[in-house]
C-alpha cells in the first residue's frame, strides 16, 4: 500500500493522512500483537498515556516517512540529504515507538511469561529471525537498488525526449542552412506583432529581400558556394537587428525581415541600410563575391489585413524595385498588387500553356545577300493564349526564365523546330539552316546538349542544319564554361551563331576561341544605319572582324532598301528583316518563299522544286 501511494504523481494532506495512520496501525498492531504473544501472567498493564504516545509515533513517524519517501521519487536538490534524513527519522520512529511502547507496559509482581512453558521453542529461533531479516534487508536493498536505475534511466529517457523535441522543434520552425526562422515561425511571429498592434499602438514593418545576381554565382560555383554564400548574407543582415526583430529565410535566395518601428519612416533608413550591406563584397572559400538585394516594404497598419497578405504585398514591392533596376528598395501601393495579380495569373496561365501545348513557331527567312536566295530561317515563338490571343515572346518569356519553365518550352521549341526542318529538307531544302535562340538559363542548363541530340534524333535532321543562337552576353557570361558547351555541340556538328553582336563587352581573345559559325549583327545597329555614322562605322568594323574569324555575317532588322544595299555592299552573307520576310506560320511561309525564288529567278531545277 505504502509503495502504491508514493508512486502516486500527487500526493494529497488527506491521502498521506490516510497513509500514516494506516502504516501507525500496522506498525502498532505488529508491536502489540507480540508483547500478546509473550502470555505473560498475570497480563500486562499499559500506562496510558505512554501507550498513546507510542500510537502517535508510529502515526506520526509513518506519515514523515511516506513525505520524504514520495519526495525522494522526486529529483529534487539536495536527494542525498534527505535521504540521510529519512533514515535517521525511521531510525527514531522504530526506536521512539518500541522504547516508548515498552516503558508503557507494566509487569506486576510475579509475573512470568506463559509462552515460555506452552509457546514456541526458542531453539533455533534467534537464526530464523536473523535470516529472515537479513533477507528483508536484502530484498528491501536490492528493490531499492533497482528503483533508483529505474528512475535514473527514466530520467535519461525524458531528458533525451526534451531535447529531441527541442531539435524537431527547431527543425519545424527553422531554415537548415542558416538557422533562421522558416515560413511557418515568420508567419507566427507577423501574427504576434499584429496583435500587439492592435492592443498597444505603433507598428510594424515586413520587407522581402531577394538578392540579386545570385543564380549566376550558383551556377559559376556551384549549389555548395551558393549555400556559404546565403550562410554570410543571413549574418550579414543580423547585424543590424535588434532582438525583438526577426529575420527569416522563407526559400532560395528570399528573406523576409520584420521589424518594430516607432514611426513609419524608420523603414526607409533600414531597408537603404540593408540594401548597402548586401552591396558590400562577401569573401567566401577565398573568392571576392558581388551581388546586391532589392527590397519590398509593406507596413502595417496600411498593407493587409493578414499575414499572407502582407507577405504577397511585399513581394509585389519587391519586384517592383527590380524592375526599377535592382539593387534599391521599394514601399508597396495598390497599383503593385494589381500588377501582382496579373502576374501570377499569367504564371498559372503559363503553366497550363506547357501542359497543354498551347505554343506555336513563326518563322523569319533569311536570304543569301548577294543573290535574294532563301538560305534558311529563324524558329519564333508565339503564345496562343486561350484569352489574350496571339502573344509575344517579351509578353512571357522572362517570367518562363524567372520561374524555370523556359527549360520545357525551350525543349518543345527545338523539338517542333527540329520536325518542320525536317519537313523543308524531304522537300529537297536541303542547304537550309533552322535558326533556334537559346535562353541563357537554356544554355547554361546540364541537359542542353542530351536535348538537342535528341532533337536531331527523333526527326533524323543533319546537325548542320540547326543553328543555335546564343547572346553574346551569355556566351561571355562565363567563357571557360560556354566553351566546354559549344565544343560539345560544335562536335556534334550544330551550327552555332553568336546573337546580338556588339552590344555586349565581348573579348576578342575568348572570342576567337569560341567554335561559332556565324555572327549576327544586332537589329539596334542596323535601324540607324541611314542616320548614324557611328553606327555605320561599328556595323562595318564587326562585318570586318567576322571576315577575318572566317565567320558567317548574318544582319537583322533589315527595314529599308537602302540599308540592305549598304550591308550587301559590306559583305554580310545573309540578311533577315521585315523588308524581306515577316514571321510567318509554317504553310504561309512557303507560300512567301515561293514567291521570292520567283522573283529572284531562279532556275527551277529538280533539285530546287518541292515534290
């Protein structure tokens, strides 16, 4: 009974009476039911007084010892001094009740014990005792022994449950890589901070921080770079924090900041300070990093009513401040969230788009400029948007970029290329060349060149007759990399153009490594061509630099007659613009192709006829 009450997890004034004076009784009954057993004659008389001061201790001693006993299940301070102490307070009852219990009874004159003539034999009964006692002991140390590693293996269990529920706890709610809060403790912490808003007055600032000219570092140095880098901003950016601000990261290279502010234009100071520090170099495994970060503000009071909303509008900001020109900050109005909107529709619409196949291909021709003869043409995308029409790559194309999706439509693009080429080359086009641009996140993309093999394989098209268009800028990007991709593709027989010429910041050194077939010379150069002597003079220079790399001169944008004479005169080897040819559906395309092979005169030999 006793073991069942301390193993209680509370133990109550009215249980532990209860318990004392259970345990006194027992206790009692045991002493007295022995001085009984004595049959002393006459019997034995007890003095009051001292019978009921023996009762009290056993009571009394019981429930003391039922306290220290429940309390040494406890791991509190100081368990080894209270333990010293029960004993010695049990030591005291056991003695304080026997001693107290004896001096109580009185022995008339005369008296003898009747259970020495008709009791038990006392022979052998001394070792009996001993031996039943010291196996109590035993099994009362043993029990004891084995309660304590119980209790010490418990403890050890609850404390590595503490701290596994502390680590998934700071799992849940904290980034990995760089520790700071995630989405979910940052929308619990927006939730705090509105409430104490509302209650107490003020406010508070939310800014999204996306840094700029992250990707490129990642993709130079690769993911474990990226990660030592996104470590150093989140430290960077703590610096200036107080502790009751939070600072998440919510995915990639996205952080949100939430501050306290005494007055609104507080935010402003901050976020320009925030900006600078990004702007400042990071040094990361020995190598001198630059980027920066554009920032969107939504206050609140003023900007949502939730967390989610306040999160999307400065969001919205913050893609405003790119497109103001990165590296800045900007302060949410509605207008953004507007344009938010219609952007996400279009990201959803996008999707579909890809899902569905909802793209097409026009197709520019491109003409021999010393005799009008079509030589080939450049692959254009279209949307048809279910809605909207008829839409323009610069309608979608950078959201595909930003979002990843320029790398299935650039498969289907090249795909659908691929199969209308092969088209023109069984009709017996056979010297035509199907132009495809690629993105920069296409080129840089690892299955770039499994894609393109494919390609040819599937519509059994001769490399030579795909020409790939790279920017200048991304084949400069990073040069030793570009090479390494446009040997692999130059191997394989691609035909490859450098697209936009001039207006990067090319070296001629890396320029002349790259394996490049052609240059195609930007339409901005061309459009001023009659106007512009300097623009004359850089057309001229790049025609020059080209015929000197043994390179192919395509020219673009080509308006006017005048400005077809002027590059024809120059040396260009073919020209493309709305002057010769605009982007057409395939049939209506060989419709106009067949018209110009009229109108240059062509012979019509078997070889050039369509079958």
């Amino acid at each position: 009974f006793a073991l069942w009450l301390v193993s209680q997890p509370q133990l109550p004034a009215w249980q532990l009476a209860f318990g004392a004076l259970v345990m006194g009784a027992g206790i009692s009954a045991m002493h007295y039911t022995g001085m009984a057993a004595m049959s002393m004659q006459p019997g034995i008389d007890y003095d009051p007084t001292l019978f009921s001061a023996s009762l009290l201790i056993a009571v009394g001693a019981s429930g003391a010892a039922l306290w220290i006993a429940f309390r040494l299940r406890k791991h509190t301070p100081y368990v080894r001094l209270i333990r010293g102490g029960a004993a010695v307070i049990m030591g005291i009852a056991i003695v304080g009740m026997h001693y107290t219990a004896m001096a109580a009874a009185q022995f008339p004159d005369g008296s003898f014990c009747g259970a020495a003539v008709n009791g038990l034999s006392g022979k052998g009964l001394d070792s009996l005792v001993l031996i039943t006692t010291l196996a109590v002991l035993s099994i009362a140390l043993l029990t004891s022994i084995l309660d304590a590693r119980l209790e010490a293996r418990t403890a050890d269990l609850a404390r590595s449950l503490t701290e596994a529920n502390r680590e998934l706890t700071q799992l849940a709610l904290h980034d990995t890589l760089t520790g700071l809060p995630n989405r979910v403790l940052l929308a619990d912490r927006i939730g705090q901070a509105m409430s104490k808003v509302q209650e107490q007055g003020g406010c508070f600032a939310l800014m999204f921080i996306d840094l700029d000219g992250f990707k490129p570092v990642n993709d130079a140095f690769g993911h474990h770079m990226g990660d030592l880098l996104l470590r150093e901003v989140g430290l960077r950016l703590r610096e200036d924090l107080r502790s009751q601000d939070t600072l998440a990261r919510i995915g990639g290279d996205e952080f949100v900041l939430l501050v306290q502010l005494r007055d609104e234009h507080d935010a402003l100071n901050l976020a320009a300070r925030q900006v600078g520090m990004i702007a400042r170099s990071f040094r990361v495994a020995e190598h001198d990093l630059q980027i920066s970060a554009s920032v969107g503000i939504a206050l609140y009071p003023g900007n949502g009513q939730t967390a989610e909303e306040l999160l999307m509008n400065a969001d919205a900001a913050m893609y405003h401040a790119k497109g103001a020109g990165k590296n800045g900050y900007s302060f949410f109005d509605a207008s953004m969230n507007s344009n938010a909107r219609k952007q996400l529709q279009l990201l959803q619409d996008l999707r579909n788009a890809v899902d569905q196949q909802q793209f097409s291909l026009y197709y520019q021709p491109k003409f021999d400029a010393s005799n009008g003869r079509p030589v080939g043409a450049e692959a254009l995308l279209r949307w048809v948007h279910p809605t909207q029409g008829m839409l323009l790559p610069d309608k979608f194309i950078e959201l595909a970029e930003k979002t990843g999706l320029i790398i299935p439509i650039g498969d289907w693009v090249l795909n659908e290329a691929c199969r209308q080429m092969r088209e023109w080359y069984v009709l017996g086009y056979t010297d035509w060349r199907i132009a495809v641009n690629l993105s920069a996140l296409q080129f840089c993309h690892a299955g770039l060149v499994q894609s393109v093999a494919k390609a040819l394989a599937t519509h059994h098209l001769p490399a030579n007759s795909l020409t790939l268009e790279i920017t200048e800028t991304t084949a400069m990007s990073d040069a030793d990399a570009s090479m390494t991709v446009l040997n692999e593709l130059s191997e394989m027989g691609v035909d490859l153009s450098i697209d936009d010429f001039g207006t990067g910041y090319s070296s001629l050194m890396y320029l002349k490594r790259l394996p490049a077939n052609e240059l195609k010379i930007d339409r901005g150069f061309v459009r001023d061509l009659e106007r512009d002597s300097d623009d004359a003079a850089i057309v001229s220079a790049i025609v020059a630099l080209g015929q000197a790399l043994g390179l192919r001169i395509v020219a673009e944008g080509v308006e006017t007659d005048v400005q077809q004479d002027f590059l024809t005169q120059l040396g260009c080897d073919s020209l493309q613009g709305y002057l010769l040819g605009h982007p057409l559906p395939a049939e209506r395309f060989m419709v106009d192709i067949l018209r110009a092979e009229r109108a240059a005169a062509l012979p019509l030999t078997a070889e050039s006829l369509p079958l």
